[in-house]
C-alpha cells in the first residue's frame, strides 16, 4: 500500500473506565446529531455483520477522526467521506466543522470527559493555511513535527502521547511497522471517560448467576444487583426491554437494550437502523426496578478498512484519493490505515457502554406500583447516550470473555 501515493495514517480510538459526565452545547445542530447518529449505527450494523463476539466501539471518535481527515479531501474523496459520514456533500464542510468546533468546545475541559485531536506531519513538510485553522479551531488539534523514517522513535512519541491523554489505559497503538519515510501526516482521536452510576451496586449483594450464551447453554458470572427508581419501558413489538441507568453529575446515561428471548438479539440488530432511541426513551416511565447486571470488561480493536469501503469511503485507501488540503507540498496522499481501539469496563461503582437503537410504538400500561425485574442474563445491546448523542455502542454476548475480537495486531 506504500507505493505510488505517499500516505498519511489515521488512527481512531477510545478508552475509558467508567463514565462521568459529558456536556453537549445545546447549540450543536440537531440535524448534525441525527446525521452523527445515523453514521454510528451504519458502522456498528456493518462491524457486528460477520461478528458474533463482545464489541464497543465509539463512533464518535471514529466520526470525529475521518472528519478530521476529510476536512483536507478534496473532489470526489471529499464528497465520498462526507456522504459516508451522513454530513452530505462536501459543501457542507464549513458547516461540519463548525458543529464540531462547538461539540469539542463544550467537553474540552470536562474533567470527567478527554477528548484529544493530533496532528503529526513529516519533517520538512507543512499544514495548509485552510486546514490548519479548522484543525485549531473547530478539531483543537495541536501539529507537531516527527521523523517517520525513524519509525521506532515516531511510534515512540505517537503512543506516548496516547498514553498521556487515555490515562495509560491504551498503549502500544501503532506499531513502528506502520511508519516509514513513506508517511507524511498521522491524526489521532482520543476520548478517556470516567464517571460513577447514580445508584451504586453493593459489592456484598453480587454473586455468581447463570448467564445465557445461547437459548439453551449457560457460565456462571458475576451478577451486580441492585432495586431503585429507574426509567424502564417493555417494547412488546419489538420483543425487547429498554432499561436507563444514569451516572452521578452527569447528563450522560447507560441505555440497555434486553431481548425478551435468550437468543433474541440478531431479531434486535436487524432492526436497529429503523429505531430512533430518543423516541423510545419518551415512552419509558421512571418505577422501582430490581436490576441485575452482570459485571463485564471488553477490549476491541478493528482495522476498519474493510468496513469504510462497505460503506462508501473505500477511494481514501487508493491511488485515487485526493488530499490536496491537508500539506503545503504537492506529494499525493491517501489513507493506509484506520485504526481503532476500544477498552470498556462495567463494575458496582460505575460503567462504561455502547449499544443501539429501535423503532416501535410500546404498549401503554395503566399501572407501575409493582416492583419490576430486570435481569440482565442474556446476550444484549447497550450504549452510551448524552443529550441524544451515541457515544458509545456495543452488545455482550459472554461477559466472562474479557478480550473479544483482534481483527489486527496494532
């Protein structure tokens, strides 16, 4: 992939321990939300299509990572990523970034929320006027200047600075291999989050129960359980419990998804391009629920190459790519690589999600006094939520398998 174009690396990733709190600008377009969202569930359709393992993702740090590239594509690149990304044409480039800009402004100095941009760029070469100032402005992006043929030292400082703004808990990204005097720019994303639930587990009440891998085979995990008010709705025609649990200080919430079969949940990912969650979440009511959750923690890595060119954005990883923007200097560039990297961990203090969406009208129901179950035995959806915005998205379908799926060594 070297030869011909020279190239620039794009490296996506999330990490996170548990979840805190994040702000949204009510200023954010709500347009742009629903375009954001939409990209997140196309990816997430398109990764689970061949996987049948634990998986997070953040596609808001994958989003945010190929905007930050497209904002230098030009032509048809340009209008490939953007059409991709669910933003349009390349047109609406201004608009896009400014909506970034307020998004990113807004969490910068959230201190339960990180999100970090990075530019670096070969030695001798230099940022286009135009895109550096959407990279400071809207992407707070920072540029420095590194030796890629020195790969050993390059991806040295890379996954240093990694380390640095995911608080040690993503290392070793991107491997000297990846680097050569070929490259002439790398942009990273980094999101690091951290929070607390508004209703902590008590440690003393988890114990072993059976967890349903399929309709008829069980492990025993360690199952969390809890009874508070939670907001809870049972969606008869789309066969599935949605359950909200919310984190201490934050606008930021756990949305559960629970098929009503053990081995419901493809019946539920068929779906999920069809269902808009913020519709479903009116219908749900605040009641005393008993909750069971199992304590998990999933690892995720993904070359997404394959799944960019799915759907749409396959001309950046070719000859044909056109990244005039982003350098000063005339060499043809394209994308060699789209890494990204995903760590998630649920415990009694707090947690961390992803999930998905649906779209069904849930029966009313004239009473709520009872004491609702919830438990959470069977293979499941859930993410991460704030103001509308999915963060996170990911299902468990065996939470003792603590590292699921290594499509590429990083």
């Amino acid at each position: 992939m070297l030869f011909g174009s020279r190239t620039c690396l794009l490296y996506c990733l999330l990490v996170s321990h548990h979840i805190k709190s994040i702000t949204m600008t009510n200023e954010v377009d709500t347009q742009f939300v629903r375009k954001t969202n939409d990209f997140a569930l196309e990816l997430y359709k398109q990764i689970i299509s061949n996987e049948d393992k634990n998986i997070i993702i953040s596609p808001f740090s994958i989003s945010t990572c190929l905007a930050f590239a497209a904002m230098g594509a030009a032509g048809a690149t340009a209008d490939d990523m953007f059409s991709a990304l669910k933003y349009g044409s390349s047109s609406e480039k201004l608009k896009v970034a400014e909506n970034y800009g307020k998004t990113i402004g807004s969490l910068f100095d959230n201190n339960s929320l990180k999100i970090a941009n990075k530019m670096y760029v070969m030695e001798q070469y230099s940022i286009k006027p135009d895109f550096h100032d959407i990279a400071v402005n809207s992407f707070q992006s920072e540029a420095e200047s590194i030796n890629f043929a020195d790969n050993s030292k390059a991806a040295k400082t890379i996954n240093e600075w990694v380390e640095a703004k995911t608080n040690n808990k993503i290392h070793d990204l991107i491997s000297p291999d990846a680097l050569d005097e070929f490259t002439r720019m790398v942009l990273v994303n980094a999101i690091h989050f951290k929070g607390t639930w508004t209703h902590q587990f008590n440690p003393a009440s988890t114990r072993p129960m059976p967890f349903w891998v399929s309709a008829t085979e069980s492990v025993d995990v360690q199952m969390m359980n809890t009874k508070k008010h939670f907001k809870h709705g049972i969606f008869e025609e789309l066969g599935l419990t949605m359950l909200e649990l919310p984190y201490s200080g934050s606008d930021v919430t756990m949305v559960i998804l629970l098929p009503d079969e053990r081995d419901g949940l493809k019946r539920i990912e068929d779906t999920l391009l069809n269902i808009d969650i913020t519709d479903l979440m009116t219908k749900m009511y605040t009641q005393e629920v008993e909750v069971f959750l199992p304590k998990f923690k999933i690892e995720f890595n993904v070359d997404l190459q394959e799944t960019l060119e799915k759907i749409g954005m396959g001309r950046i990883f070719t000859d044909q790519a056109d990244f005039s923007g982003l350098l000063n200097q005339s060499d043809p560039l394209k994308v060699s690589k789209v890494i990204h990297k995903a760590f998630i961990e649920v415990n009694e203090e707090g947690a961390e999600a992803a999930a998905a969406t649906a779209t069904v009208v849930r029966k009313k129901r004239s009473t709520f006094s009872a004491v609702h179950y919830v438990k959470i035995d069977h293979p499941f959806i859930c993410l991460l939520l704030t103001q509308s915005t999915i963060i996170f998205i990911g299902k468990n379908v065996h939470p003792n398998r603590s590292i699921l799926s290594i499509h590429d060594e990083l």
